[in-house]
C-alpha cells in the first residue's frame, strides 16, 4: 500500500530557530520573526511586489514595478497587462511556489488596485495573500 510522505522543508524541523523576517513590520515590535518556510514565503511574495525593478542593490531585476503604474489611470487593459506580467514574473522568481490564482481588482474611484494571490508551497494547502495599492 502506498503512504505518501508529506513535504517538509528541512529548515522547519527546528521550531526554536526563526528563518527570517515577517513582512510588514508591526508597532508592536518592529521585526517580527519567521518561524517555517510557508511565512517567510508569504513574507517575499509581499516583498517583491513592493519593491520595484532596480531597488535592490546587488539583483536589479528583482521587484515587480506595480508601484510605478499606480499613478497611470486604471484601465481594464492595464489590470490585464499587471496580472499577466505578475504571474509571469512570480512564476520565473519563486520556482518551490505553485501560483494558483493571481487577480488584480481595480478601484476607478481612489485610483487604487488590489492584489489577491492564492498560492501553494510544495503541494501543500491553499494560501491567500490580499495587498492594496
């Protein structure tokens, strides 16, 4: 009879060792630190879309430049062109993540957008991550 193993990253067998970083910072203590690799994940995903192209120093290519197109009318065909590009740029970026769902939602009255983004890591359950701009 066949047992599947379930993917555990190796990082995460320690429980008292923080990865990194949680992504965004709190008043109550300004870094909030990282305990499994599903939350240092979900951290870069919110990273890299608000960071833009060129940002970082040492990878000028990571980031997204979502930021930029904020101050451009929010068109259908700007919505498209943001989700095609992101789900693009994602995939090529985080290779152990599986992007099940990317879409960008328009608010016309603020000129603002918002980002949701249903995700998976090595097969496991179904994230969610929601950002506006």
């Amino acid at each position: 009879m066949a047992y599947r193993i379930p993917n555990i990253n190796p990082i995460d067998v320690g429980s008292r060792v923080a990865i990194g970083v949680s992504l965004p910072f709190n008043a109550n203590q300004v870094f909030t630190q990282t305990y499994t690799t599903q939350e240092q994940i979900r951290s870069n995903i919110i990273n890299y879309i608000l960071t833009d192209k060129g940002e970082r120093i040492f990878d000028p290519t990571f980031g997204s430049n979502i930021r930029k197109s904020l101050f451009e009318n929010i068109t259908e065909n700007l919505l498209q062109d943001l989700e095609i590009a992101l789900n693009e740029e994602l995939s090529s970026y985080f290779l152990n993540v599986s992007f099940k769902n990317i879409k960008i939602i328009g608010n016309y009255d603020e000129n603002s957008i918002l980002i949701k983004i249903e995700y998976s890591v090595y097969n496991g359950p179904t994230n969610e991550i929601n950002i506006t701009l």
